[in-house]
C-alpha cells in the first residue's frame, strides 16, 4: 500500500513539475528578453535591402549628374584646375606633368582602394566613397579631348605641353593597373588565401611609378625660367647683336614694381641685355599669371609707365603688353643713365622690342625679328 501511494505521489510530482516547466518558460525573463530568431531574420534583410536600394539609386543619379556637370561646367572646371595646379607648381614642366599624371591615375586609384575595402564600409561610408570617385571621374573626365580636339588644343597656358604628356602618360598607367586588378583577382580566386602575398599590388605600384617617371622624364621644359625663356647669352636680331648681362627667376613677383599692383602673380623673369654699341640697355620683366585673364586683369590696373624696381639709376622709358599669360614690362635707357632725348626713344624702344619678341617666340615656339613701325626701329636705318 505504502509502496504503491509513494508511486503515485511521485508521479503527480513528475506530472506537476513538467506542466510547470512548460508553461513557466515564456513567463521568465531570460527567456522574454531573448529575440525571437524568425522574427530577427525577416527583419534584418530587410533594412540591408533597404540600404542597398538607396545606394544603388546613388549610382545613376551621380552619373547623370556627372553628365549634367561636364557639359555645363566642364570649361570652366578644367580651367580653375590648372590655374591652381600652375600656381601651386610654378608652372614648371616637371610639376605639371605630374599634375597630368594625377588627374587620370586618381580616379583608377579610389576606385581599387574602394573595391578592395567595400565590404568593411558603412552604408554612409559608401556613398561617400561613391560620391568621392564621381568627383575624381569628372576631373579626369573634363581633361580628356574628344574625337574632334586634341590635348594641345584643350590645354592652356606655357606648361600645356607638359601637362599633355602626363595626362597620356596617366592613361597608360590606368590601363596597366585595371589590367594588372582582373589578373590578380582571377589568379586570387584560383589560389588558397595562404598563398597570397605582396607581389601583385607590389607590381601595380611598379608600373604606376615608372609611367610617372617616364611622364617627367618626357614632358617639355616649359619655358618660365631663364634658362628655358632666354637661353642664349647673346642673339642677332633685325641686324643688331645683343648681349645678356644679367637674369633671374623669382617664385612670385615682390620687388618687380612698388605696391601690391602686381599681386596674384605665380613667378617672374627678370633679365636685362644691352645692344652691341652698349648703348641701349633693356631690362625685361615678364610676370606670369595662372590665366590670361587674369594677366589682362593685371595689366589694365598698372600706373602708366611705371618704373621697374631694382635697375640701375637713369632714366628709362617703361612699357607694358601681355602675351599669353604673361604681363611684359620692359624699361630701357642709355647705358650711362644720362637723360632721353625725343630723338633716341625710337632706338632705345627698338631694342626693348627685339628682347621682348625674343621671349615672346620662345613662348609660342617660334622665333621671329619684329618689324620697325611707328617711328621704333633701328639706330642706324
């Protein structure tokens, strides 16, 4: 009897304690503040399809404005750019080939960094770096002529041709980098991830520098210096002989002329020749500005025939022209300071007009004698 109650006991016992456990779980708080891993999974995606919905809406509409921007503004975003680059290189034919070089390699460049590191990327991470590549696209985009232009015809200002030869230079370099990326990547896919190593991005980087450096190497010496400008030390011209007496290159132009008329400048080159009777003394300061507007600018705002800074005592008749982007001002005299006489100005401003012509035609890229008018013309007709 005992036996068999205590049997019984024990099994309601067991009846009750499984009852209990089943429907004392959900009221418990561990158990209540566990998620509820169906609902979890029909969430989740969601949101990560929302997410990538915008972002993918962000492509074609940076794309068409990519479109819209280059047609509108494309001339005017090309010009601001290399006005900046002249200013922040002097101009020189080294820094704007590499400035060329830039333009095309950046775009190719974010574009590589982007792919390789997009899964670690937010959401707003990657509209960034979308957004962020579109802009280096239309860079490299407004620099690029169509079928009907040429490089030479697009670029502007005395390092056009060594801005061309970067930009050339820069599309050989993108090539061989999106060349050597689905190589590396189809290799990658077919090797364990033990096997990878730094050879491949070591070989892009190889070949982008050495198209750099072929790109420096071979872009033109742009001729904003006075080795580039006025090389020879003594040139004939319209029959006269004259000789360089003195040259310098100056990275903004203080001390050219007094007060701040000038400002905005990017360099100068300042040399002085005399005429072989070593009467006539020509002092030339040719000042480059990153456009030619802003030369044009410039020059209107000058003092009718002031006197340059630093020349030697005497009196000398000032005049100022531009070419191209550059402000000319050239001060002649006699070489012995004394005064000008009415009937000497035609002689003296012929000689500041053979120095001027000859850097003007190293500028363009073509050397020519000027020709007497207006009462200027040679000492001895």
């Amino acid at each position: 009897m005992s036996s068999s109650r205590g049997g019984r006991r024990r099994s309601k016992d067991l009846v009750a304690r499984a009852a209990e456990e089943m429907t004392a779980g959900p009221e418990r708080p561990d158990a209540a503040a566990k998620p509820d891993p169906v609902r979890a999974e029909m969430v989740s995606p969601a949101a990560g399809a929302a997410r990538s919905g915008r972002l993918a809406l962000l492509v074609p509409a940076g794309i068409v404005a990519l479109v819209t921007l280059r047609i509108v503004f494309g001339d005017d975003l090309r010009a601001r750019i290399d006005e900046s680059a002249c200013a922040w290189t002097g101009c020189t034919g080294t820094g704007m080939a590499v400035v060329g070089w830039l333009v095309i390699i950046l775009p190719v460049l974010w574009a590589v960094v982007a792919v390789v590191l997009w899964s670690r990327l937010s959401a707003p991470a990657r509209g960034a770096a979308v957004l962020v590549g579109l802009a280096f696209l239309l860079v490299a985009w407004v620099h690029v002529p169509g079928r009907r232009s040429s490089l030479y015809l697009l670029l502007d200002g005395p390092a056009a041709g060594a801005t061309a030869t970067g930009i050339r230079w820069g599309g050989v370099g993108a090539g061989l980098a999106v060349v050597a990326v689905i190589v590396l990547t189809a290799r990658a896919e077919a090797r364990p991830r033990a096997a990878r190593g730094p050879i491949g991005p070591a070989l892009v980087a190889v070949a982008l520098l050495g198209t750099l450096a072929v790109a420096v190497a071979r872009a033109e010496a742009a001729p904003v210096t006075v080795a580039e400008a006025m090389p020879e030390r003594t040139f004939r011209a319209a029959g006269d002989t004259l000789r360089r007496t003195g040259g310098t290159d100056l990275r903004g132009c203080a001390g050219v002329l007094a007060g701040d008329v000038l400002d905005g400048c990017v360099r100068t080159v300042r040399v002085t020749y005399t005429t072989d009777d070593s009467d006539a003394v020509v002092h030339l300061a040719a000042v480059l500005y990153p456009s030619e507007r802003a030369a044009r600018d410039r020059r209107g705002r000058l003092p009718r025939g002031a006197a340059q800074l630093g020349t030697p005592g005497g009196e000398t008749i000032t005049v100022s022209s531009t070419t191209g982007s550059w402000v000319l001002l050239s001060s002649v005299g006699h070489a012995d300071g004394r005064g000008i006489a009415e009937v000497d100005r035609g002689y003296l401003l012929w000689a500041a007009k053979q120095v001027a012509y000859r850097f003007i035609g190293r500028q363009v890229g073509l050397l020519a004698a000027p020709s007497a008018a207006d009462g200027i013309g040679p000492r001895t007709p």
